[in-house]
C-alpha cells in the first residue's frame, strides 16, 4: 500500500481496502480477521479494523490521538504485508482457517454441539 503512495488516517485506509474488498466480491481479504484474532488471542466478536487497532502499539485507545492513528497505520500496512505474504502459499488459506479452528476450541465460551442421532427426527 505505501508503495501505492496510500498513506492516510487509518479511517480513510478503512474506507479504502473496504472497497477493495467489495471490488473483489469481498474475497481480498477472505481469512483476514480470523489470522487477526489469532494473532491477538482474542476479539472473535470484533471486526478487523478493530483487531488492527488492538494490535497497533500502545492498544486500544479511543479516540485516536494523530499519534496512535499513524500508528495504527504502519500497524496495518505491517499486518497486511504479513497476512498476503502466509495467503499466497499453496495451502495458506487453509493454514490461516485451520489455526482459527485451533485457537476456538480452545476458548472457553466455544462448545462443539455433538450431534445426538436420537434427538434427530
């Protein structure tokens, strides 16, 4: 993206790669939030500007200092970078979805409901 020139306050990145994403069937960034999660160990509930913004140095602050949004900025340009380079590879998708399945389970508020053939009518 900077290689691009596109280097803003981190809302007006936001609106940019939201665009992208629609322009691409909102597939662009298919895996993206769920590597976020991961990466964070928490934040299922979130959506991804919002994981960035928790991963960015410092946290989560509110509302964004010009400090905290340029930080929030190198923040996803960095995340960004690294999550394309782990989805190009032949099996990355898969790898970026297996270890959200990973880190689910293993969350206290998850249970897999076990299908019981008796209740099935």
């Amino acid at each position: 993206m900077i290689a691009l020139g596109v280097l803003g306050a981190f809302s007006s990145m936001i609106a940019f790669l939201l665009g992208l994403d629609a322009g691409s069937s909102w597939s662009m960034l298919t895996g993206f939030e769920e590597w976020l999660v991961v990466r964070l160990g928490q934040g299922h509930d979130l959506a991804w500007p919002l994981l960035v913004r928790h991963l960015a140095p410092g946290g989560w602050t509110h509302p964004l200092t010009k400090q905290a949004d340029a930080a929030a900025v190198i923040t996803l340009h960095r995340l960004l970078r690294d999550f394309f380079t782990l989805r190009e590879q032949p099996d990355g998708l898969t790898r970026i979805f297996l270890d959200y399945q990973s880190w689910k389970v293993t969350q206290d508020w998850y249970q897999l409901e076990a299908a019981n053939p008796a209740q099935s009518s």
